[in-house]
C-alpha cells in the first residue's frame, strides 16, 4: 500500500451513519467565542439549562437537539442562556482548529 496524503478539505465532515444536523458545518460557519452572546434570550436560566443539558448523553448530542428545534436563532430547549449559539457545554474550537490545522 502506498502512503496518501490527504488534506481536511478532502475529508468527509459528517459520518454517513449520523442523523440530524451537521454540527461541524455549523462550528465552521460560527466565529464567536464561547459565552460571547450573540443571540437574545427572553428568560434565560442556568439552573435551568443545567437541568435540560443533563438529559443528554453528550454535549453533541445536546448541540444536534438544540440546532434541530430552532437554536441558534431560538432556544426551544432552554440549553443555551448566554446566547451564544453553543449548547450546553458544546465547543465549536475542536472542529475549527482541526480544519485550521
């Protein structure tokens, strides 16, 4: 077998396996920190969050839930209260800084 390199352009970003929204895609297209506000909450709770986000088996999970009932622009869920558009624990750095490389 010959050695191949390939570049993070050529890779898929979604396994074909996964179901519901692409939340590599979505960490690319976003270029706010985590906890840096960018969308408003009516009434945002954290005790409350952390309730919602417990019944999650992982931060992705919570990320592909959050995005598929509206987030980032609404939070059906009541996972994201500052308004960043990151559920939960859920961080975008990994899969920007995987592509940056």
């Amino acid at each position: 077998a010959q050695r191949q390199e390939v570049t993070p352009e050529q890779l898929r970003l979604q396994r074909p396996q996964e179901r519901g929204p692409d939340i590599v895609a979505y960490a690319l297209r976003t270029t706010n920190a985590v906890g840096q506000p960018v969308w408003s909450r009516a009434f945002p709770s954290a005790a409350k969050a952390a309730r919602n986000c417990a019944r999650f088996a992982s931060p992705d999970l919570a990320q592909r839930a959050f995005i598929e009932q509206g987030g980032p622009q609404r939070d059906r869920l009541g996972i994201d209260p500052d308004g960043d558009g990151f559920a939960c624990t859920w961080n975008p750095e990994p899969f920007r800084n995987a592509v940056r490389g």
